[in-house]
C-alpha cells in the first residue's frame, strides 16, 4: 500500500534532519542544528552551524549565516559560510558571498560579489551591512 506510491520528494542528502518540503512556506528566523533541507518557500533570516540544503525548485529570501550551505533552488540574499557554499545546477543566487570555499557547478547562475579571503585572525570575514 505505502510502497507502492510513487515518490517526488528529492532529497539532496539521505541524512537531512527537517524538511520544509514543496507546497510550505515559512517566514521568520530560523536557527538549527545538524541539517535542514529547504524545497518550499522561505523569507526572513537563517542561522546555524551545521549544513543547509536548498533543494530544487526551493526559493529563499533571506540573510544566512551557516557553516555548510548546497543550493539547487533560487536565493535572494548574502551567505556567510564558514566551511563552504556550494551552487548546484538549477541554482540561482542572487547576493553577496562569503566563504573559504566555494563551488559553482557549470550551469548555475550566481550575481553579486564573492570574498573568499580570512582576516589575520583566521576568521572568515564577515558581511558588510547593505546600506538601506
């Protein structure tokens, strides 16, 4: 009965914790720890150590300082990665980056400025507030 029903739920990672999954929204400030994986609807603010996925067909309005951050889907807004953002094919990013480490797979879109660099204390530099 329940094997037999076809699945559309793409994982990116077999592990992801939470899931916001297709047809949810959610606005507002979002902390975790471990992993979230995103394919619905998000605005507002993301914060967390651990490892945040961006599934296909996701979009994301928000301001995200993470450790880890894998996009297929669609952001507006800067990225702070301590470890490393990754831009996956259908990814679009549309925002200021920085990070230590950085992946854009062929066939993904990224507009805006990347800094890659770590100030004399080893510390990933950190965003500059946007004017507004």
């Amino acid at each position: 009965m329940f094997g037999d029903k076809d699945r559309s739920l793409k994982l990116i990672s077999e592990d992801a914790m939470t899931l916001l999954d297709k047809g949810a929204e959610f606005e507002g400030k979002l902390t975790f720890e471990g992993k979230v994986q995103i394919n619905g609807k998000f605005r507002g603010e993301i914060f967390s150590s651990g490892t945040l996925l961006i599934g296909e067909g996701a979009e994301v309005e928000a301001k995200i300082e993470i450790d880890t951050i894998i996009i297929q889907g669609h952001v507006i807004g800067n990225i702070l990665a301590k470890r490393r953002i990754e831009m996956h094919p259908p990814a679009v990013v549309k925002g200021d980056i920085v990070s230590p480490g950085l992946v854009v797979s062929e066939g993904a879109v990224f507009e805006g400025s990347c800094s890659m660099g770590r100030d004399h204390n080893g510390q990933v530099f950190e965003l500059s507030p946007t004017p507004g």
